[in-house]
C-alpha cells in the first residue's frame, strides 16, 4: 500500500511504497528531500453525532462570590463599631461616662461612714446623715449594759458636733449630681453650649466634694472627740458600773477610743476623686478650642 505524503517545500504529494518507510526521497517537483514516515499517519476519526439528552444544568458554587460578599460583611461590620466608638468619643456623648458617678455617693451618704472602737469594741458608728447634724447610734450592747447596771447618768450631751466639711461634701454631690442629670439632657436635645457648662461645672463640684471629704477623714470626725470626752465624764464613781461593763476594766483604766473609716466612705472618696482628674480633662479642652478659636479669628482676620 503506498504512502502519501505532501512534500514540505512544494505541497506535492509524493507517493513512495510501503517499503521505503523511513528512507528519503527526492520530489519530483522541486527536487527537494522527503523523509517518509516509518507508519501511515492515521486519518482523524470522524466525529460521532451523539443523541442530545435533556440534563439539568448544575449550578457553579459561588465561591468567590462568597468570600467577597463575607469580606463586605466584616468591613461593614468594622465601620459601624467604629462609627459607635466616634459616636460616644465626641464632644457631647462622651460626657455620659461622667455624668452620672456622683449618684451612687448620694445613697452612701445614709451608710455608716465612722465606726468609734473603745478598746477595740464599737460602742458608736455615725452615718454620712448623721455627721451633718451630729447624730450618732450607740451600740445596742452597751445600752443594755448601762440598763443593767441601772445607772443613774446625769443628764450629758446627746448630739456630737457637726461635721462642717461632711456638710459642704453632701451639698456638692446633691448639686453635683443635679447638674450632672442636667447635662444628659443637654446631650440628648443637642445642646452643646449647656451641655459643656453643666458637664464643667458637674465635675468642679465633684472634685470639691473629694476634697471636702478627704479633708474631713485628714482632720478626723468629731465624733471621734465626743465619743471620747463622753467616756471621760462616766470615769466618776455614780457610773463606773458603765465603765467596766463598756472596757472591761477597773478604776484609773486609759480608755483607748479610735475612729475607723469604713468602706462606704472609702468608695465616696473614690467616686469624688473621678470628678478632678475628668474636670481637668475638660477644662483642658475647653481651653484649648478657645485658643484654636481666636487664632483661627486673627489668622482670617490678618
């Protein structure tokens, strides 16, 4: 069976027998060298028509879609947390952290704020309320003693002195805290001048209350005096039944009488104390939006 094959120089068929598959030779045309292959090539395969099916197209997975649209999501997501944080860090929403933290120094107020120990015994504890006035409340055990003993006590003082400084505290945190509502107010109606004012004046007053109270427990509670002079008035021998029923002791004992702050008037301190730090703060900044203010005047001005 003879091989075809198209010469490469001239397109000619050359045709060459079987025989000579794998040896070269000449065209008749053009005189150029034709390889002829080893094997025939093989004539492509006719395409096979093939019936047509009705399949359901499978749907693509949306990857990529998907890892954009999740992408968008975070991104979204991101944008609104910080437009909260910008929210709450502006000029008018982030006084609402400072607005409210004199309240609770209001309801301490009517806790025990001095605990008098006479020998390491509390005979006598005062409440914020009661340091205003000069109220006390004696220790239930020691009124029964001096029942028991039946005592005949002259007639002695029953109110302490007032405590000067606890009252000016108690003003402070009620205006304080006054003022304080005043300006969540002003920042929910969008008044920005009223709101500046009553946060700025809020804070002064906070810090006033800390150092009316810090001066107090620096100065001591007259209580603390009271307690002691009272002590000294039952040491005669018509109530020194008291005596030894309260320390325990007998005639010429030193009756040992110290104040002790509780915890209540430790976290009045510390809730005051907010007030100096955030007043300087905002005072600070006021100043310094004044400052931009004028000089952003004079430079438009100039």
């Amino acid at each position: 069976m003879p091989i075809n094959i198209n010469c490469p120089t001239c397109d000619q068929v050359v045709s060459a027998p079987e025989a000579m598959a794998g040896k070269r030779v000449v065209c008749p045309n053009c005189k150029a060298t034709v390889a002829i292959p080893d094997k025939p090539a093989a004539k492509p395969a006719e395409p096979v028509a093939l019936p047509l099916v009705d399949v359901e197209p499978v749907p693509s997975l949306p990857i990529a879609h998907a890892d954009v649209a999740q992408h968008v999501a975070d991104e979204q997501a991101a944008l609104r947390v910080l437009r909260i944080v910008y929210v709450m860090l502006r000029d008018d929403w982030r006084r609402l952290f400072t607005c409210a933290h004199l309240w609770p120094a209001l309801f301490l107020f009517f806790l025990p704020f001095v605990n008098v120990s006479c020998n390491g015994r509390t005979i006598v504890s005062q409440t914020g309320l009661q340091a205003c006035h000069g109220g006390f409340t004696v220790d239930p055990k020691l009124e029964q003693a001096a029942a028991k003993e039946k005592i005949a006590a002259r007639k002695r003082e029953e109110h302490a002195p007032w405590s000067i400084l606890t009252v000016v505290y108690i003003l402070c945190v009620f205006l304080g805290s006054g003022l304080g509502l005043l300006c969540i107010l002003a920042v929910l109606f969008r008044l920005r001048m009223a709101c500046a004012g009553l946060h700025l004046f809020s804070l002064a007053l906070g810090a006033a209350a800390f150092f009316a109270v810090s001066g107090q427990m620096i100065l001591g509670f007259p209580i603390e005096r009271h307690a002691q002079q009272q002590l000294e008035q039952v040491r005669d021998a018509e109530e020194r039944p008291l005596v030894n029923a309260v320390a325990r002791g007998g005639p010429g004992l030193f009756l040992d009488v110290t104040a002790r702050y509780s915890a209540w008037l430790w976290l009045s301190c510390l809730l005051t104390l907010i007030s100096l730090p955030a007043f300087l703060v905002e005072f600070l900044i006021v100043l310094i939006k004044v400052l931009r203010g004028t000089l952003w005047k004079r430079a438009d001005s100039g």
